[in-house]
C-alpha cells in the first residue's frame, strides 16, 4: 500500500520536475490562487452561519409574578438600572406571570418543558431549585459560583445549589416573624410554652385570640409545621438531602404542639382556614396577641387604617428550649432557562442583581424586600430600619426547605397528614409521622 | 499427537502452558508460510465476519424490541396518565357547571360526569397493574385511587344539598372542587410526568446510533479489502469470486442496515413529535381549559369570586400565555410543522381568545351583581357565550389531539415495519460473507496443494 503512495508522489514531483521552469511557476501561481479562493469561501461560509449570541435577541425577558411586575413595581426598577448601564443592550423586559406561586410555576413548568426559548430569565420560589433543575431546564451557573458564594448570605446561597452546581443566584429573602402586642406583653416569649402560658392569659383577659398562623392546607401551613420541628431540634433529611432524619421525638413534639394549641384554644378560631393575608387581617383589627407571618406585613400594620400601630413589635420566634431561634427561609432565586436565546447575557444580567450592592439597597429601601447579600446588612440606613435589623438577626439561623427535585409532593403530602392530625382529624399524630416518613424514604431511594 | 507418558504425567499447568506455547510456535510457523498465512487470514475473516453478523443483528434487535414497547407499553401509558388527568380536570368542571343549570339540563352532564369518573377510574387501574408494588409512582397511584371516592362522596352530599336548596350545597361544592383540584390533579401531574419522562428514555434507547455494529462493519470491509489487496500483490491476480461475494455480503448489509435504520428513525422521530405535541402542548392546553373552566363557573357560585377569577386568569395563562406566543398552545404551536396541524392550533388560540373576551363580559355582568345574565352568559347558548366559546376551544384541542393520536399510531408502525427482517437478513447475509470469505481463500489454498 505504501509502497504504491510513495510511488505516486514521486511520479508527481519527477513530473514537475520535469516541467520547464516558467510552465511550473504558473502551477504555482494558480495553485495559491485557488487556494486562496477556497479558504477565503471557507471563512465567509464560517462567519455567515454566526454565533447564537451575536444573532440572538435584542432584548431579555424577565417572568415575575404579577404583583412585582407592576410598572412601579420592584422587578422594573431592578430592571431600569440595568438598562441605563447597558444602553446598546440587551434590554430587560419584564413578563408578567400570574400572581400565586404555583400557577407561576405551572406556567414556567410548560414552556421550560417544550425548551421554548420566551424567557431568559426566571424569577424560582427558592424551592424550586432541585426539580427545574433536575428537569433540565436551567443554565448551569458554575461559572459565576465564585462570585456568588463570596457575596451571599449562607442560606441563601445554598437554597441555589442542587446536586453540587450553583443553578440560580440569591435575589431576595424573607424570614419568619413573631408579631406581639406590646400592650398586651412584657417582652416577647422566647420558648413556645411561654408564649402559650402569655398568650392564654392576654387573650383571655381581653377576650380576643391568642395567636395566628398559618394553618390552611397549603404550603404554609408546611412551613409553620416545619419552624416548630426546627424549633425542637429535628429536621426532614440530614445535610446532604441523602437521609431521611425525620426523628420521632421532634416531629412529634412539632405536630402534638399544633394539636394541643388547636384543642386548648391557643390558635384562633378559623385558624384551618388561615393564610398569610388572613393571619395579618386578625392581628391588624386588634383581634389576637400573637402573629407568626412573614415581614411584608409590618407596612400594612403601621399604616393609617390599623387597629395596632403603635401598639406592636417584632421579634424571632421562639423555640421549645430557648436557645436560639429559627424561620423557614423564604424568598426568591433568579436563574437562567436553558433554551434562552442570549444565556450570556442573562447570565450577567443575574450576576449583576445577586452581586451588586446598589440593586439589593434599592430592593430593601424602596421595596422592603430581603437583601440576600451580607454586606447589605451593614448599611447604616438598614440598621436603622426595625424589620431590615431583625431579619438581618434571624438570617444566619434561617434554615431553607429541601432543595429537592420532589419537593412539591413532599410538602403535599406534610399537608395531608399533619392537617388532620392537628386539627382534629382522625389521623392520630404518630400514624401521620410514620406516614410521613415512609414517604420521604421514598423519594430518598427514586432520587 | 498424543501425549508421551513423560508428557502426560507432568502436572496440569505446565502441560496447558506447554501447549499454548506449542500453539502460539505453530502459528508462527504458518505464518512464515503462506499457506498459513492463507489459513490465519480466512480463520480471522470468517470470525470477523461472523461476530459482525451477531453484533449488528443484536443491535437492531434491541432498538426495535425498544420501539415495540413505546408502541405496546410505554406509549400508552404517558396517553393513560394526561386522560386521567384530563377525565378528573373535566369531571371537576362539570359538576361545578350543573350547579348552574336548571334541573332538566343536567342529565347531559351527569352522563359526562360519570363517564369522566369512570374513565379516570380505568385508566389508573390499568397504571396500577403496570407499575406494579413499590415506588413513587405505585404510591401516586393509590394515593388518587384512594381520594377518587372521597372526592365522589362529596360532590354526591353537595349535589344532595343543592337539590335540598340547602346553602350548604356551594359550599360543599368547593370543598369537592378543592380537593380535586390542589391535592388529586397534583398528583396526577407527578403522575404524567413520570410516564413522560420513561417514555423519553425509552425514545432515547430506541433512537440510539448503533455504534458497534457500524464500526464492526467497517473493520469487516476494511480486512476484506486488505486481504484482496495483499492477495493481488502476491498473486497478480485481481478477482477471487469468494471474497467479492463476501464484500458485496457486508457492503450490502452496511447500505441496507443504513438506508432502513435512517428510514426508521425518521418515522421514530415523527412519532415522538407526535406523541411529545399531546403531552406538552395540546394536552396541556385541554387541561388548562377545563381547569380555566371550573374556575369559571365556581366565580359565579361562590361570593368572594375574587380567588376563582384570579384563578381563571392563571390558567388561561397556562393554556395560552400572550396569545399564543407562550403557554401549552405556544408549546404546540412549536410542534405543528405541517398546515394542517398549525391551522388547528392557531384555531384554538383564535378560540381561546374569543373565551378571554366573553368571559370578560361575564365578570363585568357578575361584578355588577347582574347575576342572571352573567350566568346565562356563561353557561347559555349565547353565540357571544362563555359555554360557546369554551366548547368549541374543547372540541378544537380534542380533535387535533386525536389527529396526533393517530398520527404517533401511523409513525411508530411504519417505523418497525422499516425494521422488519433487517436482523434475519443480517444474519444470513454475515453466513454468505463468511462463507464467500472461506471459499475464495479456500480457492487460494488449494493452489499450494
């Protein structure tokens, strides 16, 4: 075989050695010249089929839930300062998605799914994290993890990472709040019996009730469930989500209390039918002495037409041995779609809100929301701020909700077993733990 | 040659270490000749040629038992799980709308009502017998097993109540409709999800290149063709019928597999489409629709129509966000290549967005305590009806639904029927290669006789 190219090259040399020199100057000439010719259709074919990013769109597109995708809304005010850094673009534009978090995320479930490439950007309850991206349905951001992990609050940045990789970068955070009555209250209780012992008396002097919370069968009532498992020590899953710890002692002291409060008249009238807006209408007219809720009710409280302002405080919540405290951690992530079509530019675009001071300044003073990044919190102005101090107190023992792909049918099904046990259903508080057990064994082992 | 006392009764090892070296010197020795280089040569062919044979004949083998599993199993079972979701998403809307009708309409939406029922009742029944004992998808199934008759219980107290005249009946019919809504159907979709997603890695399995087999084959032609090539060298002679037998054997076998296997995955990946525009796109958008619907109606049972009327607006996100441009319609927007199946979807947004505007015209009515015309409006047959527009929205999405239905049935057939006698003929043809290989060698070597 070799032998036969050799021989052909050496027919071709010998034959233009053989030619007269003028006749292999002109072979030369022509050959360069198509060669010439061919790299340079070469290289305009290469450029004309382009970069996705050069060609993609000139604007990204932002879902927010409705209530902050109002024009004068907190998501367009982040947005403008965007845009006036980058006035040859891409542009941010705010999409508005509907107002409750599940339909959010059934919207963002059905594009995402299909891989249509409508939005760049998305605004991830941050307990979403593990099961878009386990779907396959967000950029991975390892590339910025550095500067994220570097600026961000500890619970914050770890509800963004699932399986190992940075998914979504911290946007805002909220905590839980005990609100009290100062009227009514020396200082606030700090284990939860001497909130029950407080609360029962106060109430029962002024014939209004004790406390409110959030009870319903819905997330919140999950997350209410979980602050007094915190509360007691206990937890779903160990550190790495890998093991069900789930230890009857604490879950059952966290479901036994909820029973008892329900029975001794603790938790107000209705309470199985409260949300956080419910709670808050309670507490604002005056009609209970305690209110588990989150931070975004402090400006309805103080405002003109409250029956309480002046007349409260908050404070964290407290435990069942006193030490400490702990919230759920609420809030939300931004992250990237992974059929957008400039993940480039997103990917700055979420950078630059997670890491950038001024946006998380803008966020808490004109929006009241969360800041995620721990400097922040050292700004005289939020210091100042009664609720911005607080939450910057309680963060650091913020502990998130698992980061899990299945969570939304963990929590379903907490709800449909601690619902009853407490309110008087006929689930009895040690079947339901079992229950909720095997369950998130379950998932542990198809994970 | 028998084995010497002395030999035999050396121990076992040494005796097998002897004779793999005494083989490994014979073939030394045949190949310092060429007669034996002719033996080692046509040994290797038929080996090479027969091991392609098996691998390619397993390959297509594997990919089209894959294809008769989405086309038996895991084809229906994604289709079983969005019509249980879709039967329990329309039983909810139903009852809500009977609440509204007066008695002599309502033995139409009983009969759909228990249809509905039924159908979810079978579907996960047949789910059941397919996912067998353990898991997550086994405890999804009972789960929506065991509150499917909590959940009939209810509406049958609530339908109790209201023909009572009682007040309770709306409120008990919210209590039915809730928990349908926030705890079935949730578990309904994890359901639909998962089916989906085996049904994707089956798609992947059945799609996959076969590697193996192609670079296997491509190594058969290569040492054919280099045997011919070394032959010629030796012996100057260009044609050995055996061993062009043999090359046309695996060439044949190549461009055969390669035609058909494109053939086949064409049709595979038309099939997927098809099946993928129902469980992402259209079906999605049926569930919206019906869900959109119930939420619909129970704004104008119940008084704080506030929570109902945000629902709605969800959900005609859901079903077609801006238009068309997103939602489950963008999604199958995205899916309808052909005219046909664009018309029908750009016919469903035209719909959905000729429901958005009379139910705009309801909410005005119910906001206006107008309550007689808003409900008139909504369920009546109003051409600039609410009811209207949402039937026809209805039947729109269920005839393309069936259209792709038949479609996924069409593709995935003709792509196992491209599969069909591709293993036997590899087979036979990797005998004829292999015997086509010995035989001109076979020729060859008896030359040196």
């Amino acid at each position: 075989m070799s032998r036969l190219a050799a021989e052909a090259a050496s027919a071709g040399l010998s034959g233009f050695r053989g030619c007269h020199h003028r006749f292999r100057i002109r072979m030369v000439r022509s050959f360069i010249r198509w060669a010439a010719l061919l790299t340079a259709s070469a290289l305009v074919a290469m450029s004309c089929s382009g970069s996705p990013e050069h060609g993609g769109g000139a604007e990204l597109v932002w879902a927010v839930g409705a209530i902050d995708a109002k024009p004068d809304g907190s998501a367009q005010a982040v947005a403008d300062l965007w845009n006036n850094g980058h006035p040859n673009g891409p542009m941010v534009r705010i999409e508005a998605l509907p107002q409750s978090a599940d339909d959010q995320r059934q919207v963002m479930a059905i594009e995402l799914n299909a891989g249509l490439g409508g939005l760049d950007i998305l605004t991830l309850d941050l307990v979403w994290t593990g099961e878009f991206a386990e779907n396959g349905w967000l950029a991975d951001l390892t590339s910025i993890r550095g500067q994220i992990r570097e600026v961000s609050l500890p619970a914050p940045f770890r509800s963004a990472v699932w399986g190992g990789k940075l998914w979504a970068v911290p946007y805002t955070s909220d905590v839980g709040f005990l609100y009290y009555r100062t009227d009514l209250v020396d200082k606030p209780p700090t284990t939860w019996d001497d909130l029950m012992k407080v609360g029962m008396d106060a109430g029962r002097k002024r014939g209004i009730a004790p406390f409110v919370g959030q009870g319903a069968q819905y997330e919140g009532l999950v997350v209410n469930y979980l602050e007094y498992l915190w509360a007691g020590g206990g937890d779903l899953f160990d550190r790495d989500g890998k093991e069900v710890r789930f230890d009857d002692k604490p879950a059952l002291q966290a479901v036994e209390f909820m029973r008892n409060a329900r029975q001794t008249g603790l938790y107000a009238p209705g309470f199985s039918d409260m949300r956080e807006e419910d709670a808050r209408k309670v507490f604002q007219s005056g009609n209970a002495v305690f209110m588990r809720n989150w931070p975004y009710a402090y400006k309805e409280l103080v405002s003109q037409g409250s029956k309480v302002a002046g007349k409260f405080n908050i404070a964290p919540l407290p435990t069942f041995d006193g030490n400490g405290t702990t919230s759920a951690l609420g809030g939300n992530n931004l992250a990237v779609s992974r059929s957008s079509d400039n993940p480039k530019a997103a990917k700055e675009f979420v950078e630059f809100v997670a890491t950038t001071p001024g946006v998380q300044l803008l966020l808490a003073k004109q929006h009241s929301l969360g800041p995620t990044m721990a400097s922040v919190y050292g700004d005289p102005d939020l210091a100042a701020d009664p609720v911005m101090a607080l939450r910057g107190r309680i963060l650091p023992q913020a502990k998130t909700r698992p980061p899990t792909p299945e969570w939304s049918e963990i929590s379903d099904e907490i709800q449909q077993h601690i619902f009853p046990a407490y309110n008087g259903g006929r689930e009895q508080p040690e079947e339901a733990i079992k229950a909720i057990r095997a369950f998130l064994k379950l998932t542990v082992v198809e994970g | 040659m028998t084995p010497t006392s002395a030999e035999r009764t050396r121990p076992r090892l040494a005796r097998t270490r002897g004779s793999i070296r005494r083989q490994l010197e014979r073939i030394e020795l045949e190949w310092s000749q060429t007669p034996g280089k002719l033996r080692l040569a046509r040994a290797l062919l038929v080996f090479v040629c027969l091991l392609t044979g098996l691998v390619a004949a397993t390959s297509v083998r594997v990919r089209a038992d894959a294809q008769r599993e989405i086309d038996r199993r895991t084809g229906p079972l994604s289709s079983n799980a969005i019509e249980t979701y879709r039967s329990l998403a329309d039983a909810d809307a139903t009852v809500a709308t009977e609440f509204l009708l007066g008695r002599n309409e309502l033995s139409d939406l009983r009969a759909r009502y228990d249809a509905d029922i039924g159908r979810a009742a079978s579907s996960l029944a047949r789910a059941g017998t397919q996912a067998g004992e353990q898991g997550l998808t086994a405890a999804r199934i009972a789960d929506i097993s065991a509150l499917l008759p909590i959940y009939t219980g209810l509406v049958e107290q609530a339908r109790a109540n209201h023909s009572r005249g009682s007040s309770e009946g709306v409120p008990s019919l919210r209590q039915a409709s809730d928990l349908m809504q926030s705890t079935i159907l949730r578990r309904a979709e994890a359901l639909m999800r998962n089916e989906t997603k085996r049904l994707d890695s089956q798609y992947e399995r059945a799609g996959s290149v076969p590697v193996s087999a192609l670079v296997l084959g491509a190594v058969n032609l290569a040492v054919l063709l280099s045997v011919q090539v070394l032959l010629f060298f030796k012996t100057r002679r260009v044609f050995n019928a055996g061993l062009l037998a043999s090359t046309a054997a695996v060439l044949g076998v190549l461009l055969w597999g390669m035609m058909v296997f494109s053939m086949s995955h064409q049709d595979l990946e038309r099939s997927h489409q098809h099946s993928q525009s129902v469980t992402d796109g259209l079906g999605q958008a049926q569930i919206a629709s019906l869900q959109a619907r119930g939420s619909e109606v129970l704004s104008l049972l119940a008084v704080d129509s506030g929570s109902y009327e945000q629902g709605f607006s969800a959900r005609m996100a859901r079903l077609s966000r801006n238009d068309g441009a997103g939602g489950a319609l963008g999604v199958a927007r995205s899916f309808a290549k052909d005219g046909e199946r664009r018309a029908s979807v750009e016919a469903a947004v035209v719909e959905a967005r000729a429901w958005l505007t009379a139910h705009g015209r309801v909410s005005l009515l119910r906001d206006a305590k107008r309550y007689e015309e808003a409900v008139a409006l909504a369920v009546g047959n109003d051409r600039a009806g609410s009811a209207t527009a949402f039937n026809q929205l209805d039947t729109t999405l269920a005839t393309a639904v069936a259209l792709e239905r038949t479609a996924f049935d069409r593709d995935i057939g003709q792509s196992q029927g491209a599969l069909a006698g591709l293993p036997a003929g590899t087979v036979l043809l990797a005998c004829v290669s292999a015997a086509g290989a010995a035989r001109g060698i076979g020729q060859r070597l008896e030359e040196y006789r």
